[in-house]
C-alpha cells in the first residue's frame, strides 16, 4: 500500500479499510466464559496527505485550497500501516458541480 506515497505530488482522494483499537466491553461486568471478542472495521474517506507521518496512511477530510496541494488542512487521521486492510480510490476524472442547474 505504500505505493500510494510514492505520487509525492498527488493528494489521492481514497476510502481505506482499517482495523481499530477499541474497548472489548460495554465497561459492566464481563463473563470470561461467554465472551467473544471481535475486530471493529472502520470505513475512513479522505485525501492522502503524502508522507505526512512515518508508519501511518494520513487521511484529511477538509482543505482549504486545491486539494492537489492544499494550504490548509482539517480533521487528520493517523492510520498504523498495521491496521490498514484495504485502500480505495476515489479519483474522479470529471468534477461534479452540485450547484449546477443541469445536475
């Protein structure tokens, strides 16, 4: 999945899959003997932003600017390489204008 780094001059817009960190319980008592503890998947959407943090996907929802090389940036997601099961890409060739008459 690196390979998503090596277009340093790309933010690609992607969906990625990843395993999270989470409580096992609803924090009551819990019975070891029924007990089955399970992954928690999480679905993130965003744009890379390349080489942002060693070891980690970062993800970023908002820009302020182009998002090819955006000046300002908000909600950043550090993803563990680890934890990533999947990335998708979400580039889209021909932009959507929502604000548009014809749409």
């Amino acid at each position: 999945m690196s390979e998503i780094y090596d277009q340093d001059d790309t933010w690609p817009l992607v969906v990625c899959q990843w395993k999270d960190a989470h409580s096992g319980s609803d924090s009551s008592w819990t019975d070891t003997a029924t007990y089955k503890p399970e992954e928690v998947h999480v679905l993130s959407t965003g744009w890379v932003w390349p080489k942002c943090l060693e070891g980690h996907l970062t993800l970023i929802s908002s820009t302020i600017g182009e998002p090819i090389e955006p000046e300002t940036v908000g909600d950043i997601l550090h993803i563990p390489w680890e934890c990533i099961l999947a990335v998708f890409s979400l580039q889209v060739c021909v932009p959507v204008n929502w604000l548009s008459e014809d749409f």
